[in-house]
C-alpha cells in the first residue's frame, strides 16, 4: 500500500506533550508514512535529532497571528506538496493551517487537541482572536481529535453530540520501554549518581505555570520535615529556574535538579514516589509512563488526570491548592504504595500499538 502523504503541524521541537506524542507516532507508523513536519517555528530543540531519525522531511516556518506573507508561503507550500492530510497539533491556532490547507485543496484536514484548556493569559484581544480561531477549526476541519474528553469538553462544549467529526484518541506509550529493567534500584541509583539509599519522590516536566512546581516544593519541604530521608529528583526544561525557591525553602541540598533528560524510564525505576500536581492537562504522557512503570502516584484532582485513572480506585488524587491536605495524603501513600498504583491499567488503556492504530486509520 502506499504510504499516506501527511503533513504534521507542531509548535516546537522541544520536549513537550505535542512534540513527544508525535515523535512516538512517527517512530511506530513510519513504514506506513510519507511524513513532513512542519516546525511553527525556527527553533530546533532538544529532540531535533530524534526527528531527523524518523525519516520525517523537517521543515522550519513559523506563521504567527495574522501574517499574509507566511499564511501564502502556507498556502503555496500545501498545494505544491498535494498532501493526502494535513494535521495540526495546536488547539485553536490550527484555524488559520485548516483554511490554508482547505483552499490549497487538502481533502483531509484535522485539528488535534492535546490540552485541556487555554495556555495563554487573557486578554479582550488575544480572546477575540481564539474565539475567531475555534470557529475556523470548526468550519474548516474534516476532523476535530483530542487526547481526552475534557479537551473537547472545553473547547467545543456545545457542539459535539451529533457531530461524527469528532473523536478521542488516548495517548499511546510502548510498555517496554518502561519495564524489564535488570538492574536493581540501587543499581540505577548508583549509576544515575542519586542517593542510594533515600526515598526518591520524583516529578518530569518543564517549568510553566500549568505544571504548578512552587506548590510542589512547598508540599515536599513540608514531608521533609516529617520523613528526613526524603529527596526530590526534578526533570524537565527550565526546572533549574527553580534554584531560588529550593533555597529560601532551604531544601536544596536534598533535591536533585536535572533539566531536560532523554532517559526518563531509568530515572523513573529510581524513584519511589511519582508526584504530579499539574493544575491543567490534556492527557499527561508523563504521569502515564510513571504509570506504566509500576510506580505509586501522587496527582491532582483535576479532570483531565481522573481520566487516566481507573474510575473505581482514584485514591491518589490531591487538591493541587491545598498544601496541608496533600501532604496528609502523600504520607498516606508512602505507607500505603500498594494501593496507589495503577501499572496494569495503564497498560491496557493506553497501549502503543492500539491507540496509534486508532490514530492512523483516521489520517
């Protein structure tokens, strides 16, 4: 069969939710793929190389707001390609690539949601223009994906039941790359240079307001207090933005700041506790992965997480404003970790080969 010719649009090629889930795609279904990416931008990025590895044709343009000259290099460059489908992965801000892609003659043209809610701080204007942005990807796009129900739920709230467009599809993670590990804990501690012997809460994910790292802090300086053998491990772009905070808390000798790591599924078999207090998701990969690897989970009660969770067993949730609370049920979870994992289902539910299936039968 030939290979379907799709352009994939991104924000970046760093390493976040969007970037991460794609590279994944494109690794699993490259046989089945003519790939381009098109980068929104002209920054490289952390995962660059990885791309490049895909086989994926990488392209560098960002198109900003209202931009005539790049909406017609858009314009030009989809009608050239004569691409099967065109997908893109940025909310609101694919209105503009689906008019693009629909005048140039794109038969197939989806809009792909991977949060929860809107990341950008409101203005009168920048409002006006998502609102204006929401209508075109409702006009314009042949399908309207999200990772979850609560990324629909939010922005089309009103306009689904009867509308076959739109579909969910569950972030897909290949289980193996979590399990099977022969070394020992320690073992990985030791080559990882992290304590040995301590427990190691952890946390992934690069330092913005929605990944909510000051209550983190907080929460952890006030277990400290209480388990003495407490050290954090933080992954994640920027995370080393947070050295002032550490210190006035004065718990920097007892965490371990990394930055962006390629390894995550090493470091998680270091960690004895996974804590994720995010204040807004679509479908987190990296609690999912935490998942996966068998360890207990410490999370916020917000919507888009109680998804992941089976609906019968969501003990390890946390009201992600309440200090004192989280830290009561944390302490109840590092006595408890049996009961706060949840690997089997998150297996199951959201397994590589079936959830990027579903996606490429849709492109």
């Amino acid at each position: 069969m030939k290979p379907i010719k799709v352009c994939f649009l991104i924000p970046s090629l760093k390493s976040g939710g969007i970037e991460t889930y794609l590279l994944r795609f494109l690794k699993h279904q490259k046989d089945n793929l003519n790939a381009t990416v098109l980068i929104r931008n002209y920054e490289k990025g952390e995962l660059y190389e990885a791309y490049k590895a895909t086989g994926a044709t990488l392209v560098f343009k960002p198109l900003g707001y209202f931009n005539p000259a790049a909406m017609y290099w858009y314009y030009q460059f989809f009608k050239a390609q004569k691409f099967d489908t065109v997908c893109d992965f940025s909310a609101n801000f694919a209105g503009l690539p689906m008019v693009l892609s629909k005048m140039a003659g794109v038969k197939k043209r989806i809009t792909f949601y991977r949060q929860g809610s809107d990341l950008f701080k409101k203005s009168v204007g920048k409002q006006l223009y998502n609102n204006v942005m929401n209508i075109l990807v409702y006009s314009y796009s042949t399908a309207i994906f999200a990772n979850s129900k609560v990324g629909l739920d939010f922005f089309f709230p009103k306009k689904r039941p009867n509308d076959t467009r739109f579909k969910v599809i569950k972030n897909g993670v290949n289980s193996a790359d979590y399990l099977n590990y022969k070394e020992s804990k320690k073992e990985v501690r030791k080559r990882l240079e992290l304590p040995e012997s301590a427990y190691i809460v952890g946390h992934t994910g690069r330092f913005t307001e929605a990944k909510n790292h000051f209550f983190l802090l907080n929460v952890v300086s006030l277990l400290m207090k209480q388990e003495a053998n407490i050290h954090l491990v933080l992954i994640g772009n920027d995370t080393y933005q947070l050295a002032p905070h550490l210190k006035q808390l004065g718990i920097q000798d007892k965490c371990t700041v990394l930055g962006y790591q390629a390894n995550i599924p090493e470091y998680l078999n270091a960690f004895d506790l996974y804590f994720f207090p995010s204040i807004t998701e679509g479908q987190p990969n990296a609690l999912i992965e935490a998942m996966i690897s068998g360890l207990p989970i410490a999370a916020s009660n917000i919507d888009a997480i109680k998804e992941c969770l089976p609906t019968n067993n969501q003990n390890s949730l946390f009201d992600p404003y309440n200090v004192e609370t989280t830290v009561q049920k944390t302490l109840e979870i590092i006595k408890n970790p049996q009961n706060y994992a949840y690997q089997e289902f998150a297996k199951q539910n959201f397994d590589a080969a079936i959830q990027f299936e579903e996606f490429f039968k849709n492109l």
